[in-house]
C-alpha cells in the first residue's frame, strides 16, 4: 500500500514538473511572439501557460493575465483585456499600471464610473500618475461631451463593410469617386491568419462610383498590390497617381515592423508596390502615411527614436529627388500614448488620432493647423458622434465638402469589428477668396499674405500663379490679412465672420498693393526764401502726410528736397538736406518716430522726369522728359520758370515696409498686427466724425489728391 502511495505521489509529482516546464516553454514563447509584435500568438501562449499554472502559484498567474491583458490591449479585444486586468489585480498583480489600463479600457466600454474607480485604485499605487489623472478629468467632461452631440451625422456604411474589420478609407484623387480602404474579411489573399490580430492578413479593397453616383460592390484593388502579408491605411496623392500604403511582412527571425510602401497607378492597375525609405533606422516602425495636398509633405506613423511616448506622428519633406528632412510634429500633436492615422485636408488641415489625450475613450479624433509663424499647432477635439468611446481613426473628405468616412470599431453597429461609417456636416463652408495684385495692374505671384485671427490663427499663405489664396475661415472670427511683397506696400484687410451663417458663403477681398519704387511728391510744402524754414502754408501739407505715416506704421521713409539748377551746387546740396530735415523735423514733432524718417537732400541732382499728368497741365512737356539744365535753357524765360518750379519740391519714398512688422526670429508681431487694427479702427472713428460734422469724403480725397502725386 505504501508502495501505491509512493507511486502515486511520484507519478504526480512528474506531473506538475513537466506541467511547470512545459508553462514555462509556453511563457517564453509567449515572450517571443510579444517581442515580435505577433499578439494574437502571445496571448495564445500565455493562455496555455496560465492553463497549465498551479492556482496557487498567485504571483505567476497574476502576471501571465497581466501578459494577456497586454496582448488583447494591443490588437483591440476590450473585453478580454478588461477581464484579464481584473485578473491580474485578484492576484494583486499591481505593482505595474495594471489599474490604469484597465481603467483606459474600462473607458473604452463606455464604464466611466467602473474606469474612474479603476484610476483612483492606480493613483493609490502611484500618486500624480499622469495618465490616472487624465483619464479622472476625461471622465468628468466625456458624459457632457456626449450629451452635447454636434452638427455631425454619422451612419455605418453596409455596403463596404464584411464580416471582419474594414478601416481606413480614404478617396482617390480630386473627383472623389474611388474609395480604397483595408479589410481581413475571408476573401483576402493569402491563406495565412494574421499574427499580430488573429484575422485574415489585411488586404486593399475599393469601390467606384458608377454612371447614376451609386457606389459598386467592393473588390480587391486592381494589379500587384495585395500580397500575403497585411497591407493597410493607404492614401494617394493629389493626382491620384501614387498609392502610399503600409504594409507588414512576416519574418520569423524579426520583429514585425511595418513599412511604408508606393505603388503607381497605370489606367485602372497598380504596380506591384515598391518600399519608400523613411531614414536608416531598421529597428523602427514606419506607417499610415498621408501626403499632403501640396505634395510637399509626408506625414507618417513612427516609433523612432525622439518622439514623445508610443506611436508620433512625423513629417518628411518631399520633392521630385525623394524624401528629405524628417521631422517630428511636436508635443501640442504628440504625447506619451500613441497618434495614428494621419490624413490631411485641401486646405492644409490635419486630422489624426490620439488615445494620449482627454476624450471619450480609445483613439479619438483631433483636428489640427499649422501655425507657421509661431511654428506651432492649434488642435480641436471633434465632438461626438464623431468620436465615441471606441476607437474612432481613418478619415477622408469628399474634396473641400464637410462630408467623407471615417472608421470606428464603437459598439453600435460593428460588434466590437473597426467599421467604415459615413459621417456628414451641414454644408456651410466659409471661405475667403483674396487677389494680390499691383496697383495698376499685374498679379504678385511673389507675394505673402500674413492670416492672423482672434481665435489664434496665425498662418502664412503663399499666392498661386494667378495671384489668388483661398482658404476656409471660421463663423464668430475676427481676421486681419496683410499682404507682403517685396518692392511694394503692405496692404491689408480686415474681414469680421458673422457667428451664424445659414448657407455657404465666400468673402473676396483685393490687395492692390502700390509700388514702392515710385517716389511721391508732397505738393505745397514751402520754406521761406534761401532758408530751409517752413512757412504756416506747409501745415496742412505736412499734417496730410503725418496722417499717411500713422495709418501706416510698418513703413519707413526716405524724405527728399530738390532744388533747381540756379546757384552753386555744393550750396543748393546743404540747402536741400536743411530743407529735408526741417520736414523730418516737423514730422516727429507730430509723433512720427525719428528711426522711420531719413532726410535726403539732393541740390539739383535729380532733376524731375516728366510723368503723363504733368503733360496734361504743361502741353509743352513731353511723357519721359527730364528737366535738366541743358533742357531748361532751350526754353522761353516763361517755360523755363515752370520748369524751374517742377524741379523745386519735396518727395518721399518707401524704404521699408516691414517696420514692427516682424521679430527677430522673422517670425510676424501679432500684437503688431492687433494694435494695427485698433489703430485703424480709431482713425475710422475720427474720420466717420469728422464727415458728421459737413466734410465730405469727396473733398477729402481731392485735397489728399492735391496733397500727394504718384511719380510714374
């Protein structure tokens, strides 16, 4: 008997050894598949080793549910990971950030109460945790959000979704009449399950429109795209002519890193695609690439080295030799969670997804825009329903419409699957239309135009060939537009955007800008005789152009004298610069300051050259003639004084244009800009004061006239 007891003990004994051994095999290839991003493997492992774990053995248990937890968090089983967080917590497996992510995951569920509870339970452990702390505050402010709701309608598309994941849709070209998107259903190519879901391995499905705007039955892209292995999140060049795409190749010996991938477009076909090389590094993940709708820009997914957390969003410049200068998008976009999906609009907006920042829960969608001047961006959470607590990712707008698809794996509709749903938002574009052009005519396809608004745009707007902008403003905002441009002076608008528009509106505004090569006479400014006095007849003259400097506190002046040719040179030269700086003088006086003022005289070195006006008066004066000594005395004593009088006068030119404009990074002076439209705003009080009171604007603009001539 004692023998059988023996035996028995013995037999079991055996038993649990190989059962630990084989746990422990099944945990370290679990740790492989984990290491090499196959997580549908891992957590498989990690079951058969849980299975085979003594339940007595709490702290071994604890951390395979751990491990599971971990691996269902990452290819998007929200329930399994919740149930293997809890786990793992009963065996008081918590010396890691076991409370937190089941609270991120709880809040994912749309179980704000179970996820702040679950928080707080991490901030015991770890007080000031960052991410505790957020997901406490998304907590508070999500039920509001969706109580809330928006304009948005959103509904999920059937026709393009199977009976697995389709995601991440995205039209080609500017007609909007291909949508390509990613999906595992069971027709995709290949034979093999995917290590890192569990699901077919990711193929490129499209749709067309056909004759009557009706969307056709999905297939498979056309050509060598789809392969074996995953490819996914593909987006297209403005032409339509480049696919970018990700895709993920199996390697038993290395991690599975995503790439990103071309393939060209001939006719209907795709090429077989062709890797795009990011950088050198070949221990980083490259994804979900994006181009913007200039073509000068690459956005892209990465874990490389210098990001701020998980997954960043990056950017590479592009051109015609390739890829460029990489750069990360910074932390007003990036945080320490992960930022996916980028997709970029006509206008330069971009949208991307986000599960480090406040929201609803999952990744939620974010809006941002550049802000080139402060080299910044400005980032907006949409509102729901475009955002759910699930994962919402993917979008694509229907060329310049407020209408596109997105996909989202929420609970209604998709049975926890990631869905392509249609979303829609009431078409009230609002835009402005601007034309940048020369006083007298030609267009500035040089210029800049500065588009700074009291919400925080601040962005600077290149021209196109035709001297136009368009870009998309905002109901309720107040913009200033100042166009820049070399060789001219700024001008700039002011447009104020009603807060309620009922239909799609454009606002046109004009930039004539006049030349600032072209000096301007200042008539009327007398000095008493051989001195450089002025006389009382010059006030009404020179408080004229005290006003033009005021209402134009960005430019400098050169402020020239000229004489005529009687006298000595070197005398009517000092008698000149006494009499330019005697206007100076009177011009600071009257609050002009002194560092935007230069005096000039100039004697009898520049005689004046006959412009079209001037033979109106003087029949006798020639377009283009000047009025030198040599030309002079060939005329009768009668025409020669009143040549002699067209030489003595009083001129400026435009130095500078940018005076307090910028700082010294280059960067536009907002305050600048703002002070510029009080100021105006003022000058526009005083002025609509003054016509209250009989002068007419009619008369004002025929004594400026009097008062200022354009020298052509």
């Amino acid at each position: 008997m004692r023998r059988l007891i023996n035996l028995a003990y013995l037999l079991s004994l055996g038993v649990f050894l190989v059962s630990c051994a084989t746990a422990e095999r099944l945990q370290k290839r679990g740790d492989n598949f984990l290491a090499l991003g196959e997580y549908a493997e891992a957590s498989g492992q990690y079951k058969r080793a849980y299975n085979l774990t003594s339940p007595k053995d709490h702290e071994k248990r604890g951390f395979l549910q751990y491990r599971m937890a971990e691996c269902f968090r990452k290819y998007g089983y929200t329930a399994r990971a919740v149930g293997a967080y809890k786990s793992a917590a009963r065996y008081n497996y918590t010396d890691t950030l076991t409370y937190y992510w089941e609270g991120e995951m709880l809040r994912k569920q749309g179980d704000y109460k179970g996820a702040r509870k679950a928080y707080e339970s991490q901030l015991e452990i770890t007080p000031k945790h960052e991410g505790s702390l957020q997901g406490l505050t998304s907590c508070d402010i999500s039920p509001d959000i969706k109580a809330a709701g928006s304009a948005y309608s959103v509904k999920i598309e059937p026709l393009f979704n199977g009976s697995r994941a389709d995601y991440s849709p995205a039209f080609m070209g500017t007609e909007a009449d291909q949508l390509y998107y990613s999906t595992t259903r069971s027709q995709a190519t290949g034979d093999d399950y995917s290590g890192i879901t569990g699901e077919m391995a990711a193929d490129i499905y499209y749709s067309k429109k056909d004759d009557k705007g009706n969307w056709t039955r999905p297939e498979g892209a056309e050509g060598n795209l789809n392969s074996e292995f995953d490819e996914g999140a593909c987006q297209f060049s403005a032409d339509g002519k480049t696919m970018y795409l990700t895709i993920c190749r199996t390697d038993a010996d290395y991690p599975r890193m995503a790439e990103i991938w071309t393939a060209s477009r001939s006719d209907a076909t795709w090429a077989k695609p062709q890797q795009l090389k990011i950088t050198s590094d070949t221990l980083s993940s490259y994804a979900h690439p994006a181009p913007s709708a200039d073509g000068r820009w690459l956005y892209f997914v990465s874990d490389m080295p210098g990001g701020f957390g998980g997954l960043d969003i990056w950017r590479a410049s592009l051109s015609s030799k390739g890829v460029g200068t990489v750069e990360n998008l910074g932390p007003k976009i990036n945080t320490k969670g992960d930022e996916m999906f980028p997709t970029t609009r006509y206008n330069g907006e971009l949208y991307f997804s986000s599960n480090g920042k406040e929201g609803l829960g999952g990744l939620d969608i974010f809006k941002a825009v550049e802000d080139t001047v402060n080299k910044t961006w400005i980032v907006e959470h949409l509102p729901a329903p475009m955002n759910s607590n699930g994962d919402d990712f993917g979008m694509t707008f229907e060329g310049k419409h407020n209408r596109g698809y997105f996909s989202s794996n929420r609970s209604t509709g998709g049975r926890g699957w990631d869905k392509i749903y249609s979303f829609s938002y009431p078409e009230r574009l609002t835009t402005v239309k601007g034309w940048v052009y020369e006083q007298d005519g030609y267009e500035l396809t040089t210029a800049q135009v500065y588009m700074v608004g009291d919400d925080g745009t601040n962005e600077k707007v290149a021209v196109l060939s035709d001297g136009s902008f368009e870009r998309e403003v905002k109901p309720g905002v107040n913009y200033v537009f100042l166009a820049v441009c070399n060789g001219f002076l700024n001008y700039q608008n002011e447009l104020k955007v009603p807060e309620h528009l009922t239909e799609e509106t454009q606002y046109v505004l004009q930039f004539p800008m006049p030349s600032m090569n072209i000096p301007v006479l200042v008539r009327n400014v007398f000095y008493e005789f051989d001195k450089a006095d002025l006389t009382p007849e010059s006030v009404e003259a020179l408080d004229r152009l005290v006003k033009l400097l005021t209402q134009n506190k960005h430019i400098t002046i050169e402020l020239s004298s000229h004489c005529d040719y009687r006298g000595e040179d070197d005398y009517n030269l000092a008698l000149s610069q006494r009499r330019a700086e005697s206007v100076v003088n009177y011009l600071t006086e009257h609050g002009v300051s002194a560092d935007r003022l230069q005096a000039k005289g100039y004697g009898e070195k520049r005689p004046k050259i006959v412009n079209k006006k001037l033979t109106e008066t003087h029949t006798f004066l020639h377009t283009g003639d000047t009025l030198t000594l040599d030309y002079v005395l060939k005329l009768d004593s009668a025409k020669q004084e009143v040549c002699n009088a067209l030489n003595r006068r009083t001129e400026f030119r435009v130095l500078r244009t940018t005076y307090g404009l910028f700082d010294e990074k280059g960067n536009v002076n907002v305050d600048a800009v703002k002070a510029d439209v009080k100021n105006n705003a003022a000058l526009k009080e005083e002025e609509d004061k003054e016509k209250a009171v009989g002068k007419k604007e009619e008369e004002e603009k025929e004594a400026e006239d009097e008062v200022f001539e354009y020298v052509e």
